[in-house]
C-alpha cells in the first residue's frame, strides 16, 4: 500500500469543531473476535455439491479457508496502523458523530475532493488510491492532477456508527457532508461516488449548487423508456446491457429488498456472528468484481478481510443497513429514487467498469444526469474500482478534473 500525505484540516474551516481521532481497537475485542471465529458453528447438510459452488451463496470450503487466513493470519492492527496513517477526525453534522480522513495533497493548489463510498463498503476501499490521489508527483503523475482528499464514513457504517434515529437515507446524508465541506473550509469541490455514493453525491449537487464543482460516478442505473421505439436500434451489447439489469433485478438484489423492509432482523445474525458478517460481505464481493471464480482474484484477501473486520468491530450491520430503509421509506416500490433522473447543473464524469453488477447505456444516460461531460468505458473492473483497478480509478478521476478546470 502507498502511504498517503498526512496534514491538518484546511485552514478557514467555519463552524466545525473537530476531534483527532484514532483507531484503537480494545484488545479484548480482537480476542473475542478470534474466539468467535474459532467457535463456529458451521451449518449442518450442505453435500458435496456445495462444497465450491456459488450457485447457492458461498461455498464452505471457501469459507471456511477465509475463517481461517481471518482467524490466524490476519493482522488487524498492521490494518490499524495503516488506517492510522491518515489524518482522520470526527465532528457533529446534524446531530450525528461523522468521522472522516481528511487528506491535504502537498501540492497548494491541489482540488478538494469528496468520496462517498457505499454498501458493503467503507473508506478501507480507498487506501490504495489515496497516494496517487493527493501527491500524483510522487507516484509518477502530474502534480496539477493533485486532490485534497475527504473520505467520509457513512452516518451509521463503521466509525460513523451507530447512529440512533431513523431518517438517516442518502438525501440526509448528502446535505450532511455538504456541511461538512463547508465547515472545512472548501468552497469549491468535486464529490465521488458509486454504489449509494452516487446517489449521495448527485443529491449533495442538487442541494449544494453553488459550491460542487462536478459530480464523478462509477455507478449508474439507465432504465429503458416506455416508447418501443427507443428500442429498436439497440446494438448487441446494449442489448445484453439491458438482460444484466432485469436479471438484477430478479435475481441478484435480494441484499436490496430485505435491507429496504427488514435491515434489523438480518442484523442480529450479522452482529452475533463474525462468519455472518464475513459471508454476507464476501458473497457481494465476489458477484460484483471482475473475479471469475473467487474475489481474491482481483481484490486483496487482507483489505476484504479489513472491510469486513470494521463491521464487525463497530457493530454497525444494523445501522449501515438502514441506509435502505430510511431512503426508500421502507419498501421496494420507491426503487425510483436512488435511480434519477437529477437535474445538475455541474459536469458529470461516468466512468463504466465491464463487470459492474449493472451497466449502463450511454443513450439513455442523459435522462438521469443531464450533464454528462465525460464518459469512459473499462475492459476491466467492476463495482469496487479503487479496489480492484485502483490506477483506473484514479486515472479516469484525473481525466474528469481537467475538464471541470478546462485543462
């Protein structure tokens, strides 16, 4: 991993008190977390079939492989110091304790960027891209493609967590981390996101005009139009483009619907059980990444078990899972709002990875953000970039800052 730039806020920061935080995990957590682990009770009837087949959810023998690189290879305290390396902080936004890691670039000039990771995820996906980010001359780039970095933890997931109210779904969030831009002092900035930061970030644009520069997504939902018409010249790959969303739709967003309706009764599972947590988490990694038979093929087993490892340690299933409820008021049929169409004002950036759970049509595109000024296609990757392609990421976020500055 590369180690990133440390420094303090932003000076000017306004009406934002600020507290240093570290990650400092009892020790007492860690050995009951291994005790845990080493205590699992392992379900009863799965046959020979199962045993590496991910037709029915994760296999045993996969698992069970990972419970144990967890329970004696694992070094959460190397994730620890590495964590530790970045300047992080929390502050009350809207009543809430919002920790973030705020990363100046050592270059003055550098543009402030926020990234709003989503679900099951959490700042652990962007240590590999926070060097390059913040000090690109160090990393073999240009210095005028630098960052000031502000990567927060969702209201309710991880360090942000738990939050102890309803009402926390992305549209709260997003006037949340518009405060908290401002109250570090950033009057100009670009937002990042996929996953539910994409709709955190186009709503943190429609409430925040005046201030977001430009708007990045690496996730993007384009539903066809009712008009038959608008169908009739698709090409062979738009064509399977739309196959992938309907089977999403039927078969790949169970996670979505329970979440939407019943977030706290699969969070007792997930809370009480450390191998819960880890199988309900490794199963998305694997349908999502651009992995062929396992996701440690293109994500490192040690961050996934890091990400992971932070749920548990905050005990965060069942807020993180809220996210679902309290933005859709509870039920499935008001898929709609985290789907468009927003009306910016800004540039947006898209940037499509081939192996994205959906992928979207640049034809219909337009109707959800009407102001796409950039647009890139990948051979590779999927719906974590910044873990698995993290120089693509943070190449095509580049190339989408020059063209907000015009450069």
């Amino acid at each position: 991993m590369d180690a990133p730039t440390s420094a303090p806020p932003a000076p000017g920061a306004a009406d934002l008190r600020t507290t240093p935080f570290r990650v400092a995990v009892p020790q007492a957590d860690l050995d009951d977390l291994a005790d845990r682990l080493a205590r699992t009770r392992w379900p009863a009837g799965l046959d020979e079939h199962d045993r590496a087949d991910w037709s029915r959810g994760v296999p045993p023998d996969y698992l069970k492989d990972l419970v144990e690189h967890w329970r004696t290879s694992f070094d959460w305290r190397a994730v620890e110091s590495r964590l530790n390396e970045l300047p992080q902080f929390t502050a009350t936004v809207d009543g809430a304790n919002l920790h973030f890691a705020h990363v100046r670039s050592p270059e003055p000039d550098a543009t402030p960027l926020l990234i709003a990771h989503g679900w099951p995820g959490s700042y652990v996906e962007f240590l590999r891209v926070v060097g390059p980010l913040t000090d690109p001359a160090a990393h073999g780039g240009d210095p005028a493609d630098a960052f000031h970095l502000v990567l927060p933890s969702l209201p309710g997931f991880g360090f942000s967590g738990p939050t102890t109210g309803p009402g926390w779904g992305h549209r709260r969030v997003a006037r949340a981390f518009g405060e908290l831009m401002a109250g570090l002092g950033y009057d100009r900035y670009l937002v990042q996101g996929g996953d539910w930061g994409m709709a955190i970030a186009a709503e943190l644009a429609l409430h925040d005009p005046e201030h977001v520069a430009g708007v990045h997504v690496n996730t993007l939902l384009t539903f066809p139009p009712d008009d038959p018409a608008a169908l009739a010249d698709l090409t062979p790959d738009e064509t399977a483009r739309l196959a992938a969303l309907a089977r999403y739709g039927e078969d790949g967003s169970a996670h979505f619907r329970l979440l939407t309706t019943s977030p706290h009764t699969v969070a007792y599972g997930l809370t009480d059980s450390p191998v819960g947590q880890l199988a309900w988490i490794v199963e998305k990694y694997r349908e999502w990444s651009d992995c062929r038979a396992t996701p440690d093929e293109v994500i490192d087993r040690d961050l996934m078990l890091a990400n992971t490892t932070l749920y548990w340690l905050t005990a965060t299933a069942a807020s993180s899972g809220r996210i679902y409820h309290d933005s859709l008021d509870g039920s499935n049929a008001n898929t709609g709002r985290i789907a468009g169409p927003w009306p910016l004002s800004c540039p947006v950036g898209v940037a499509v990875f081939t192996r994205d759970i959906t992928l979207p049509l640049r034809r219909f595109a337009d109707a959800v953000l009407p102001t796409i000024a950039h647009w890139s296609e990948f051979d590779r990757g999927g719906h974590f970039p910044a873990l698995e392609v993290p120089e693509l990421y943070a190449g095509d976020l580049r190339a989408f800052a020059r063209t907000v500055r015009g450069g």
